[in-house]
C-alpha cells in the first residue's frame, strides 16, 4: 500500500522533508495499491528458514513471513543482506 505524499500542517512549510514524514497511515487517508514490477526487489525481516537461500522461489505463507514456494513462484530470494544492523531477506520480483 502506498499513499499520497501531499503535505499537511506544518510540513507544509518544509523544503525538503524525509520519506519517513509518510510512513504512518491514518483513517481516512486515500491510499494506493501499487502492484510490484518485474525486476523490483525489496528487503523484509519477515521469513521462515530456508527462504534465505539464493534463488529459492518464495510465496508468502498464510502467517505473512516468506517461505520457499513448492510451485512457481512470482518471486525468487536473493539471499540476505545486514541492513541498519537487521538482517533482512532480500525478495525479486521476476514474473
């Protein structure tokens, strides 16, 4: 989910503002599903064992975290990386 990057009260009068000003997401705001594109890749602290392998096809589990996919997939790991000190899984988009 997306939502729209329109300032409001005093941010308004800020040049240069952090993408973090529009994390959090109120009642009421009109958001957007943005649907992810081939090539795109992302990181996520959310996965099982197993997904960190480099090149596993990945599927989402019905608890949310990424697991190895045992059909095809829309998406394929690629491996981890540490970022912010978190060691996160790096998931492609590849269909």
């Amino acid at each position: 989910v997306d939502r729209d990057n329109l300032p409001e009260g005093i941010e308004c009068a800020y040049t240069d503002r952090p993408d973090k000003a529009f994390d959090n997401i109120k009642q009421g705001d009109k958001v957007i599903l943005r649907p992810y594109v081939v090539g795109e890749s992302f990181y996520t602290d959310q996965y099982v064992e197993g997904a960190d392998v480099d090149g596993a096809m990945l599927v989402a589990g019905t608890d949310g975290k990424w697991t190895v996919a045992e059909d095809g997939s829309k998406f394929i790991s690629r491996g981890t990386e540490t970022v912010a000190g978190l060691k996160m899984l790096v998931v492609e988009v590849i269909v």
